[in-house]
C-alpha cells in the first residue's frame, strides 16, 4: 500500500516526502477531530468496576 501511494505521488523523492509528512499529518488531524470524539462514548474506558472501601 505505501508503496502504491509513494509511485503515485507527484515529483522527486523530496517533494514526495513532504507530500507523504503533510499526509499523515492530515491523516493524525481528521482521526484527533472526528473519529476519536466520535469513537470515545463507544468504548468501556470510563466503566470502573473497583469502588473506594
């Protein structure tokens, strides 16, 4: 897959490696913003079974 993306990308190595940086800085953007808010209700994170004595 990396692969396919690197031979699809425009220009030389240089410019396909800030393409590739910029992608998955959007790539950590849209997951930080919208899928892991969205996500997070969903998990069992917050369910505490040990009680204070």
């Amino acid at each position: 897959m990396y692969g396919w993306i690197w031979r699809h990308l425009p220009g030389n190595a240089w410019v396909r490696a800030l393409i590739s940086v910029l992608l998955v800085l959007a790539v950590v953007y849209v997951l930080f913003q919208y899928v892991f808010p969205w996500a997070e209700p969903l998990l069992p994170f917050n369910d505490v079974t040990v009680d204070n004595q």
